[in-house]
C-alpha cells in the first residue's frame, strides 16, 4: 500500500515536471517565433487586418488628451489628407499603448525644433540597433493590445466609479471558513454548509466581477507597464537613458498599486497551470475584488504618473514603428528646417523636391517651391487633389516622424488646415457652400491667432454659381495671401482666378494628353496656366455633332483673347 501511494506521488510529480518543462518550451518557442516575426516585419507593409471598434478605439486616446497639444489636425484635415491609411502604414507595432500613442503623434504635428531633433535621434537608433530593438518590441508583445475599449477610456472612467466596501466579501470568506471548519465536528452538515457558502460566494463573485471587470483589463495594462519598467531598468541601453530613468522614476510613485496585484490579474495572459489555480482561488475568496477595491484609491490618486508612463512607453514604441516605416519607402529625406527668425520663415516657405505619395503603388515625384501662395490648374483627374494630399502629407511626416516621402525637404514650422473634400451636413442643416465657408474661415482664425499656416484648398468654393464663386474665391485667396505667414495651395477650374490673382499666387498646372481616342496623365505638375481644353475636344471624341465641338471652341478662345463671354 504504502509502495502504491509512493508510485503515485512520483507519478504525479513526474507529471506536473513534464507540463512545467513543456511549458516552459511553449514559451521559449513562442518567444523565438516572436523574435523571428519581428524580424522579418521590420521595414515591411504591416499585413494587419483591423476591425472597426479596433479602429475606433485607437482613436480615442487622441480624443481625449488631445488638449494636450499645441495644435492637432482637425477631423477635416485628417480626413482631407487621407492620413489614417498613413497611420496603417505606419503602425507596425505590437501594443495598445504603442498604436494608440502613434495615432496621437501623428495628429499633433510639433514645431519645436529640439523635440523634432529627439525625435530624429531615437528613429535613427532604432533603424541601426536591431538586438535593442527586438529587446522592446518584445516587452510590447507581452503588453498585447486591447480590442474594443482604450485604456485611457478605462482611466478616465475609473475615477467616476465608485469606492466599494469590503465588508460583505470578507463575510462570505469568513462563512466558507467556518463551514469548512464545521466539517471536523459534524462533517454532514459541515460540508452542507459548505456547499451552500461556495456556492453563494461563487454567484456573488461574478455578479460583483461582471461590475468591474473591464477596469480589470486597464489594471492589467497598467501592472504590465510597471512590470515592464523593472525589466527594462535592468538592460544597460545609454541612449535611452533618459527615458529609463523616468520610468524607473514613476514605477516608484506608483508603487503600491503593484502590491497584491498580481491576486488580481497576472500581467501576461499565458494560461499556466499556477494562473488556472489562481483563478479557483480567486473565486473562492474574492481576493481579487478586495484587492481591486483597495487599489481602486490608488489608481485614482496616480492617474497622472500612469498617463506620463504611457506617454513613455507609447513615444518609445511610435519611434521604432516611425524607424520600420523608413524601411518601407523607396526613397526618404529627414526634413530640414528655416531659422525661425528668418524671412521667409516668418512669410511661410517650403521646398519639397521629388516628392510622392507613399500610398500609391506606383507614384510620380514631383517637386515645388513656394514663397507665396500656389495656385493649381488642370482637368479632373489630372492630378491636382493627389499633389495637394501629397503636399500635406509631406508636412505631417516631417513634424511629426521626421521621415517625408521626398529627396529633400526645407520648410519653416506650420500649423496645417485643409479644405478638400467637403460634404453636406444634413444633420445640421448645412449646406455644402455653408460647410465651405466654414472651413476657410478657421484658417483665417488661425492666422489671426498668430499661427504659420500652410493651407490646401481644392475647388474654393464650388457650392456657389460661377459669378459669385470667382469673385468670392479671388477675395478670399488674396486675403489668405495677404495675411503673410499663411501658404496656401488651391486647385482650382476657374482660370479666371489664374489672372485675377497673378500678383499673390504663382501659376501651375497639370497636362493631358488625348491619343486614339483615350485620355491620358503624366500627373507632372508645370509653371504656368493651364493651356490645353481638351474637355472640349472629349465631346468629339465621344461623338458630339462637331458643329457644336467647334462652336464651344471658338467661344472658349474668345473669353481668353476679351475677358468676356459673347452671348449666344
């Protein structure tokens, strides 16, 4: 007998080594497969699909701390620009604190020339060191992302929750020990009782658990980065020093919340026999729920040292994404930038030369220099709204990863605003003219406030008719212009303006060719007016009465010789 139980006991034993060395494996494999991945993603397309809470809750780390910034790009500009497909590009990270701080950084473009420089200093490290790289990207797989909610959401939620009380947590725990007590005198109704003690305690735990819960997952990001701050305390990386000990810094302050926390969730989800006892015990106990309550004060207290430690951890991860994007792009400059005391800083100025469009497969560089305003002729289709998209995304990468999509950059620091793609809003009762005179009147605004703005106007004021339209449109492009500190770039159909405002914009243009009846773009944008009419010479093409080609041609060439329509 005595044999038999010794068998059994090796033979659990023996068991229990097996699973510990198994997994002990498992997580040695997964952090190689991790390591390899990494590896191999670096200066890659990021092959990430996202659904649309995802997307959501990215976001909402922007929305509420934007007011954080010194300036941010409007939902208008953001949208006009296309850059949330830059931010997918982008966003080769492996956290929720890592992609929700780089959708913040690229909405809050800077114009502090020393941060910009920091910012230059870290990419370029991270691009050439790979061993420290890996290090952290590894600490940010282990942070996992969160699917539906944010954890700034969490935060700011949680110190509206109110403080629970303990008591009736430690009555049922004192109740399941005195039933369980009980057995020894009457085992009968001893485990009756305590049954019956369980079983209330376990219906009570997650009733109580369902409340607060999802406070449980930011408790888990936030034990997560303290963890992570005593690892990364112990690795010797001098640039990053700083940083370090900033977070060593705020582990300290935050402190007590760490104790006891692990009762409460582990910082990494990785399913091991010791987390599956854990979480009877917790059920049992309530520890959990005693131990969030407790750490509930705490949390509330060091809201702002946890904010600052994200605001580490997600600036660190935003870098080594802003240094994988750099691998992706056939061609890149760091941006450089005019004295702030200088002239043309001070009237607004920019030089992109070969620049494009990082989202396009196969894109056409283009290079402009501006002193004052642009103005941009061409057909549909020719290329106009690309370049003044591409323009802006230039701007945005510069102030914010240092990185543009060009040969060269040099510019002076602006605050950029756009009016491109406007829509009615039915909601409001706006029209689309009502929606377009509002959004050219906060760039006004901002230069008033004092900003140096580069401003993208396509189409200015479309939702009017043609007399209204150009007369409008000439008043408020002169006045942009004669704001100085204001650059603007309009595309425009009214050639009109091209002459009316020759003093305050210089003149390009995008060409077409038709051959063989097919319309064809270079997408090269010329100086000068646009010259060519082929809208007219479409109608024939598709077999208009050439009677009629021919008198729009003649009417058209008449306008450009007098300045005036002849009636028909």
């Amino acid at each position: 007998m005595i044999i038999t139980e010794h068998k059994m006991l090796l033979f659990f034993c023996g068991c229990l080594l097996i699973l510990m060395i198994q997994f002990a494996r498992n997580q040695k494999r997964e952090k190689e497969q991790f390591l390899e991945k990494a590896k191999k993603n670096f200066g890659k397309l990021p092959e990430r699909e996202y659904a649309v809470e995802e997307l959501e809750r990215i976001s909402h780390y922007f929305k509420n701390y934007h007011n954080k910034a010194e300036f941010f790009l409007d939902d208008l500009t953001w949208n006009d620009l296309g850059m949330e497909d830059i931010f997918l590009m982008v966003n080769q990270t492996y956290s929720s604190i890592g992609e929700d701080y780089l959708y913040w950084l690229l909405r809050t473009p800077i114009t502090d020339k020393k941060e910009l420089s920091e910012r230059e200093r870290l990419i370029s490290y991270f691009q050439e060191h790979e061993k420290e790289r890996l290090l952290l990207q590894q600490i940010y797989h282990q942070l996992g992302r969160m699917k539906k909610h944010s954890i700034s959401d969490y935060l700011l939620r949680i110190k509206k929750l109110p403080e629970q009380k303990n008591w009736h947590h430690y009555a049922i725990l004192a109740a399941e020990v005195f039933s369980f007590s009980l057995i020894f005198i009457n085992s009968a109704i001893g485990v009756f009782c305590l049954l019956v003690s369980c079983g209330y305690g376990v219906v009570d735990y997650y009733k109580e658990k369902g409340k607060v819960e999802p406070y449980f997952v930011c408790l888990r990001q936030v034990t997560g980065m303290l963890c992570a701050a005593d690892k990364l305390a112990e690795v010797d990386i001098k640039e990053l020093g700083d940083y370090l000990a900033r977070l060593k810094q705020l582990r300290k302050e935050c402190n007590r919340i760490l104790r006891g926390s692990g009762l409460i969730v582990t910082p990494h989800m990785s399913g091991s026999i010791g987390e599956v006892f854990l979480d009877y015990v917790r059920m049992l106990t309530h520890i959990d729920l005693i131990q969030f309550n407790r750490i509930l004060k705490e949390i509330k207290e060091k809201e702002e040292s946890i904010c600052q430690i994200m605001e580490v951890y997600g600036f660190l991860e935003s870098m080594i994404a802003a240094a994988s994007f750099r691998g992706l792009l056939s061609m890149y400059c760091v941006p450089e930038y005019l004295s702030e005391n200088s002239k043309e800083a001070k009237k607004g100025f920019l030089s992109i030369i070969d620049m494009y469009h990082p989202g396009i497969e196969k894109p056409v560089a283009n290079s402009i220099q501006a002193k004052k305003g642009i103005l941009i002729t061409g057909s549909n289709a020719s290329g106009k709204s690309t370049f003044l998209k591409t323009v802006g995304i230039c701007c945005v990468l510069a102030q914010t990863i240092m990185t543009v999509p060009a040969k060269s950059y040099l510019a002076c620091l602006f605050h950029l605003y756009s009016s491109m793609a406007i829509k009615d809003n039915l909601s409001l009762q706006e029209s689309y003219y009502l929606a377009e005179i509002k959004a050219l009147k906060r760039v006004l605004d901002a230069r008033k406030r004092g900003e140096i703005v580069l401003c993208l106007i396509d189409e200015v004021l479309r939702g009017t008719n043609t007399i209204e339209r150009i007369a409008a449109s000439a008043q408020v492009l002169r006045q942009l212009a004669a704001e100085g500190g204001t650059l603007c770039f309009a595309a425009t159909h009214d050639l009109e303006l091209t002459y009316m405002l020759g003093r305050w914009y210089k003149n390009y243009h995008f060409e077409e060719e038709i051959n063989e009846g097919d319309i064809q773009f270079d997408y090269l944008i010329r100086e000068g007016q646009a010259v060519t009419r082929n809208a007219i010479r479409l109608l024939s093409l598709l077999g208009y009465p050439e009677e009629l080609v021919e008198s729009a041609e003649k009417t058209a060439e008449e306008f450009v010789e007098k300045g005036e329509w002849r009636c028909l």
